[in-house]
C-alpha cells in the first residue's frame, strides 16, 4: 500500500510536537509524488481517466451487458427484463 501523510492529532501538546517536526523538516506535510512512490506519471495520468475512457469506447449494449452482469453477481438473481 501507498504511504500516506500522518493525520495531524487532536490532542493539542501532540499538534504542536507535530507542528515542531513539520516545522524542523523532520515530517512532511505533504502527500507524496508519484515519482516519490515508484510510479510513473504518466501510467498515473492515463489511470486518472480510464473509466471514462474505457466507458466512451463501449457500445450501450456491452456496457448494460456489463452492469447486468454485475448485478447479478452482487445480488446472486437475475432481474426480469420488461
């Protein structure tokens, strides 16, 4: 899993030791880089729009063959088709 930037505490004396360590350098307060994290960015920008991408390019037929399909295996039954 990706490593996340530490939630700041609610307790105040532990808020102002991690102020202090932002402060000192010592933490981050930032969310990493994709390229801090091994990835590469441009596999990152083309998963930010691959849904849509992959939905624009389905016909209507597959794509409600798909969310049948889905359902089915969410729900364990088979609707009734009007």
């Amino acid at each position: 899993m990706t490593e996340r930037t530490p939630k700041r505490p609610r307790d105040p004396n532990q808020l102002a030791r991690f102020i202090v360590d932002v402060a000192t350098g010592e933490v981050e307060d930032r969310p990493p880089t994709p390229e801090e994290q091994g990835k590469d960015p441009a596999a990152v920008a083309l998963g930010a729009k691959g849904g849509k991408a992959r939905a624009a390019a389905l016909s209507t037929e597959k794509r409600r063959q798909i969310s049948r399909d889905a359902a089915i295996a969410r729900w364990g039954s088979e609707k009734k088709e009007d």
